[in-house]
C-alpha cells in the first residue's frame, strides 16, 4: 500500500464525516480499506513466521501453527 491510497483514504474518511459520499465513492473507500487490511495481515503474517522462541536451555525453536481444534 503507498502512501497516496493512504491519504485517499484519509480524503474519502474526512469528506464522509463533513458531506457524504458518493455511492462510487463509498466502494472505492470499501475496496481501499479492504486492500489496506490484507496488506497489513500480510505483513504480520511474515513478520510472525520470523519469530522464533529461545528455551532456557539455549536451544531454539521455530513458531509453529496450533491446530485450531488443539486447546
């Protein structure tokens, strides 16, 4: 995400709360915000598959995904 679709939607939150949008306009701020989230889950997601945890006895161990049924 760049920092121009940022500011668009910046722009398209501020006209919202002042005068209304547009039914175009409330679509291109949907997708913006959709587009937004998924890049930051996707930076989360890799900044978490880079973390490991170090054991008191020194030894390191890789993150790894929990079987969701596993509680």
């Amino acid at each position: 995400m760049n920092s121009e679709n940022i500011k668009r939607i910046n722009e398209l939150y501020h006209k919202s709360k002042n005068e209304g949008l547009t039914e175009e306009e409330k679509k291109e701020q949907k997708k913006l915000r959709e587009d937004y989230i998924a890049n930051i889950r996707r930076n989360l997601r890799g900044t978490l598959e880079n973390v490991s945890f170090v054991n008191p006895d020194g030894s390191v161990e890789p993150v790894v995904k929990k079987d969701s049924k596993e509680v």
